[in-house]
C-alpha cells in the first residue's frame, strides 16, 4: 500500500477511526433509555459524526477520481475502492441510527404532505 505519507490514506485513516468511533457510539447508545435528555444528546452526537463521516467519504472519492493517470496501479486504485466501499457501508449501515430522527423532526414538513400521484 502507498505510504501514510500519501493525503488518501491519511483522510482514509481519519475516516476509518471516525468510522470506529460512531461504531462505538451506537454500542453506548444500545445501553441507555430509549427516550428522555441524555439518549437524544447521544443520538445527536452520534447523528453528527456520521454526517462528518459522509463528508469525509466524498473527499476520499473525489481524491480517487482527480488522481492522475499511473500515479498509482490499477491493483491499488481497486484496493483503494474496495476500502472506501467498505467505509461506505459502514456509513449507509450506521444511518438507520438517525432516520428515526430526522423523519420525526420533518413530520410536519411539506416534504412528507406531498402526496404522490402514480
């Protein structure tokens, strides 16, 4: 693998430990009350670092697409993308923590009162 010193696999690093963090985050969430102060400060840190966590995933890919040609091989390129798609199924995975919650707060948003003619 290319070494730390290259800026992908130091925000890949970065986004890798965040990823472990949220995970750990969750574990901690399963542990307290399903309501009340303290559960939806958790739920709200938790909700944050994976909106950070997608972030980081969009600048890992567009590092991918802007490298140049032969920079790296076509063995690593791959590695890399099999990296980033293992983050960003972490990232999909950990974003069931927080639908509840967003859907809650847009309940009575025009968004949900549209109905759909098909």
């Amino acid at each position: 693998m290319a070494s730390s010193a290259d800026p992908w696999v130091r925000e890949h690093g970065e986004a890798a430990r965040l990823a472990d963090d949220v995970a750990s985050m969750v574990t901690d969430r399963a542990a307290l009350p399903q309501s009340g102060l303290e559960a939806m400060r958790h739920t709200s840190a938790i909700c944050s670092k994976i909106t950070i966590l997608g972030t980081r995933l969009d600048t890992l890919e567009g590092m991918l697409a802007r490298l140049p040609p032969k920079s790296i091989t076509d063995k690593e390129l791959h590695k890399r993308r099999d990296m980033l798609n293992c983050l960003a199924y972490k990232y999909i995975s950990f974003g069931r923590h927080c639908l509840p919650r967003i859907l809650s707060q847009n309940s009575d948003s025009s968004m949900t009162s549209h109905r759909v003619d098909r």
